[in-house]
C-alpha cells in the first residue's frame, strides 16, 4: 500500500516545513512506502502569476459592476469597494508585470542579496497576493496568514466554507488542481497541519480527498493537537472530512496509522487517534511518555528545493522534544509535549555533518523551545573540532551561565542568531511568568553575546495579567536604552492559551472568569483583578511599535516574528555589522509587522 503525506497551504514560502521529509524519512525506515506533497509552495507557484493577477482583478472589478446595492455580503462588497478606490488598473498591471521578475528575485543568489531589489520583489509579491484575494474578500491569503478565522466559528461555519457554498480561494484553487496535485495510486492520505491557518484549506483539501477518492484521510499535526478537545466535539468532521484525527508525537503515531491502514494491527493499538465507532466518538489513548522518538533524518525525496521562494537551503532541525524549563506561565509548549526529550549533542552533531555533506546545506534554524548553556558548549566544540562550515539560529533562555567564552566558542562554531525570551524589564512581572532567570542577569548576557558578534533577537511581552502601565514603560525604556544590543525584536501582547500553564490555575495570577472565546480557539478572554484593560494594552502595544519602527526606518529586519531565514542568510552573506547597518533606499513600513 502506499501512503502519501500533504502539507497544505497557508504557510511560509521560504524553505520546506520540516515535518515533511522528517515523517516520510521516519515512516520509510519504519518499512512504508510513502511520499510527499507540499501543497504549500505548489499553491503559492500556482497563485502568484500573471494571468492570476489579471483575472482575479477583472473578477473583482466585474463583480462590482453587476452588484445589486441589496448584496447580502455586505463585508465583501465593501472590502472590494475599498480596494478598488485606492488602486488604478495600471497599478494593478504594473504589479502582474513584476511579478515573474519578484518571484526570480527571491530564487536567484545575486539579486537575493541585493537589499533593495528583494524588499521591492516583497512589495511586489504581498501586492499580488491582496490582488488575487480580492474575489474572497475580506478572506485573503499572505505569506504569513490566510485573514480567514470563520474556522473559529464551529462545525456549521467549517463546513459551509469548505464545501464551498461560501467564498473560498482554497476550495476553488483545489477544485480546478485536483487532478495534477493530488496523486491518484495513494491508498491512504495524512494531512499534517502546522497552524490555524492551513485549518480552513487542510479541511476543504481533505472533504474533497473524501468525496473524490473515498480513501482514508488522516488529519494530524501541532495545532491539531492543540485543539483536539473542539475536534472532538465535532462528530460531523468525520466520514466526510476524514476518518481520523492524530494527536500528540506524529513520529510514533503515525507510524502506528500506517500499520492500521495496511491491516497489520487494530485501530485500537494505534496511539493518539480519534475515529468513530458505531457513531460514537472513540479516542485512544497517547503512547506512553517515555516512548523513543525515532533519530532518522530527513528524506528529501519528492522535495523540489528550487520551488521555494529563497536561492539557498535553511533547513529547520530539533534537537528535542519539549522545554527543559517548561514552567512559563503563558507558554503551552508542555500541553503537547509533556515529556522532554532530547538528543545527544553527538548525535544533533551527526545530523548537521549528514545534512551538510550528503546535502549541501549550510544554514540550519534550530526549532527546539530553549537550548542550554552546556548544550551549545557541547555541541560548539564537536562543530569546532570536525572543522564543519555551518551557519545557525537557535533560541536560549536569558541564563547566566551564558558567559563570554560561551559566546566567543558558540560564533566559532557558526551560531549567527540567537532568539532570547526577554517579555518583560519588571521583575515583579517577570516572577508572576516564572522564567525561572535572573532579572538582573538578562542584560549582560545580550552585551556578551553582542560582543561575541551575535546577532540577538529579543522578544517582549506586554500586559501579562496585573501588569500596570509603569511596568510596560519599563520594558519600552530597556527597549530605548539598550538599542546597541538589541538587533531586532517582537513586541506582543499577551494571549491567555487555554493549554498554558496559567490556565492550570489562573487564580494565582491574579486572572478571573476565563472564558473561550470562540468554539474553535486556543485563546481565553479573562479578567484580571488589577493592571491594564485589554483596550490599554492593545493601545499601548500598538505605540510602543510604531515608536520602535520609528526608530529603526529602513532598517532591515529590525522587527520581525517571521523571515528568520532571509535573516540568517544575510548575516552569513555579508555580517552582523554590515546588515545592522544597512539601510534601505525606500520605506517598507506598511508590511513592517507581517516580518
């Protein structure tokens, strides 16, 4: 039998997700014969062209055209109405024009690393995407968000959307790509889903795996997890959509799907799954949580890395499973990944040293939660030590025994980036999170690793519950004052998870009356006995940005949640210093904050 695993769109365009080729090289050792298909960059290859640019313009103006001022989708009229105000049919033309040009430039080495042609190629292609969304307005795509959370809505919402009997780019796009993306031969199919916003085309792909094919469909992957408990109460997902939903460690998981399907044991003695059974919803039981993870590397077979929107390869790797410190108070990495794992720092230096020399690539961003101190000692000194020419982001905890040696051994072995979890300059704060770090450490640990010529990247948290706005004012004023350590950042403002560790016992941090605040979401409303009001901190977030982009114009990537990659090829390309100062001949404020 075979097998075949789909990554579906909406997700970053830069380089391959990395649970791909880790699944099928994992389920291939394991003795299947699988494939893949990332749907993803097949979809935005697909979308972004000349012809689709035009058309969907001229759809879009045709239908403003033919609108009755009695229209019932007032939303969408009205977003077209906005659209089509403030852009000329040249403007629209000029961007169809680019966009061949905008797509080479982010594939081809010498015009990449030409500043200022790719931010250009980036307005050029975020353009494209507004104008190829508007049919689903106010639905669109990006490289970052699909703009749809109708999934939010529950099952009835869910399925109106993907069975199409509402605007949707997905459905259409599957409809008219059926039979060139999806492979007929394949006898069962998995759909490993990222985040919330692959939901609304993972569920419209697999419908219509279901109603085309009638093969078994298997949905799984992090977010899925996540929400497996409003899944869970939606029954009607199931027979038509799929026919089971994996939860918890895909690696082991759907290893035992892949025995189920091919009838080598019963659907009970596969870990994680939910499926029906007469009529009633059956979960079984996750593996045990000391199960071995599997250490087999990626295959990259069926992977086309010239389609991908970047001329080199940064390939994501992990180290572990989970967080060595897990106790952070707004994080709900521990809900799905309770048990910590981790490899040993030779063998995380074998698969660098495989990926590298069978591969040819050369960057690699390390996806684990947090890597210790002695981690990176160890680990440094193994790259050190085989003379491994390799370039590496990672993120650390803000940990004192981060010292100057540390650093000056960690950019030896190639350690370009470092992301730090600073969240906030109030110690009282930082307490009620439980970083489990020194408040007064912080700082010197980012001038010790500035001065070992990494580059950091430090996140902040505002309006942790109880958080006054004198307290917020200390974290902008660390901001301000610190800006020669600082080389990029992400200002947030905090989100209660319902699988957080504050959702455990919100009392304590002085949050009241959690509610969820949709049928299909990860986040809480709540309310706090003291601090900030929503409509403050939003307000203040909102500042507290626009002052620090103020600051940084046309810089490049000095604030960013997303582009880690491009960063990392920049600062491998032409160093730390030289990317810190460069600065760009145009302004790109208005998509500062989908970086």
């Amino acid at each position: 039998m075979k097998g075949l695993l789909i990554f579906p769109p909406q997700w970053y365009p830069g380089n391959p997700y990395t649970a791909l080729p880790l699944l099928q090289g994992r389920l291939r050792e394991a003795g299947f014969d699988v494939s893949v298909s990332d749907l993803n960059i097949r979809f935005y290859n697909d979308i972004l062209t000349y012809e689709n640019v035009l058309s969907s313009f001229k759809r879009a103006r045709e239908e403003i055209e033919n609108e009755q001022s009695d229209s019932p989708d007032s939303l969408h009229i009205d977003a077209l109405n906005k659209f089509l105000s403030s852009h000329s049919e040249s403007e629209i033309s000029a961007v169809a024009a680019e966009i061949g040009h905008a797509i080479t430039v982010h594939k081809t080495t010498e015009l990449f690393y030409d500043a200022n042609k790719l931010f250009k190629a980036r307005r050029t292609l975020f353009s494209a995407l507004d104008i190829v969304s508007l049919p689903y307005a106010p639905y669109g795509v990006s490289f970052f968000n699909c703009g749809d959370n109708r999934w939010a809505q529950g099952f009835e919402k869910i399925d109106s959307v993907c069975s199409g009997r509402e605007k949707n780019l997905f459905f259409d796009y599957y409809t008219s790509h059926f039979d060139s993306v999806i492979t007929g031969d394949a006898d069962y199919f998995i759909i490993t889903v990222a985040d919330m916003t692959q939901l609304i085309a993972s569920f419209t792909l697999a419908r219509l795996i279901k109603k085309r094919l009638g093969r078994p469909v298997c949905i799984g992957g992090n977010i899925i997890t996540k929400l497996y408990r409003d899944l869970a109460r939606m029954p009607g997902l199931f027979g038509e959509y799929c026919d089971y939903i994996c939860c918890g460690t895909a690696e082991t998981n759907l290893v035992d799907f892949a025995a189920f399907a091919e009838g080598k044991i019963r659907v009970q003695d596969v870990h994680g799954i939910m499926y029906l059974k007469d009529g009633s919803l059956t979960v079984n039981p996750p593996a045990a949580s000391g199960r071995t993870v599997s250490l087999c590397l990626p295959d990259f077979t069926g992977i086309d890395f010239g389609s991908y929107f970047s001329p080199e390869r940064v390939w994501p790797i992990q180290f572990s499973h989970g967080c060595y410190w897990g106790k952070c108070a707004f994080c709900d990495v521990s809900f799905d990944r309770s048990h910590f794992s981790l490899k040993k720092p030779e063998t995380a230096f074998a698969e660098l040293k495989e990926l590298n020399e069978r591969h040819g690539i050369r960057h690699f961003f390390i996806t684990d939660d947090s890597i210790s101190p002695t981690y990176f000692e160890k680990l440094s000194s193994l790259i050190i030590s085989d003379k491994l020419d390799v370039r590496l982001f990672s993120m650390a905890r803000l940990e004192s025994k981060f010292t100057d040696e540390l650093f000056e051994l960690m950019y030896k072995a190639g350690f370009r980036i470092i992301f730090w979890g600073y969240e906030s300059a109030s110690p009282r704060v930082l307490g009620l999170i439980n970083k489990g770090i020194d408040a007064d450490g912080r700082l010197p640990v980012l001038q010790r690793s500035h001065n070992a010529g990494i580059w950091n990247h430090v996140a902040l948290l505002i309006g942790f519950p109880t958080e006054t706005r004198q307290e917020a004012d200390e974290t902008e004023t660390f901001i301000e004052e610190n800006a020669g350590v600082i080389d990029s950042g992400y200002i947030s403002r905090f989100s209660f998870k319902k699988n957080a560790v504050i959702a455990g016992n919100p009392a304590d941090y002085g949050v009241c009356n959690v509610r969820q605040n949709a049928p299909v979401s990860l986040d809480c409303e709540y309310d706090s006995v003291s601090g900030m009001d929503e409509p403050q901190k939003r307000k203040f977030v909102r500042e507290i940005r626009e002052r620090y982009l103020g600051t940084r114009k046309r810089c490049l990537w000095p604030y960013l949640c997303s582009d880690f990659d491009y960063l990392l090829l920049y600062i491998s390309f032409f160093g730390r210093d030289k990317v810190r100062r460069f600065r760009l001949e145009d302004d790109y404020d208005e998509f500062a904050f989908m970086l």
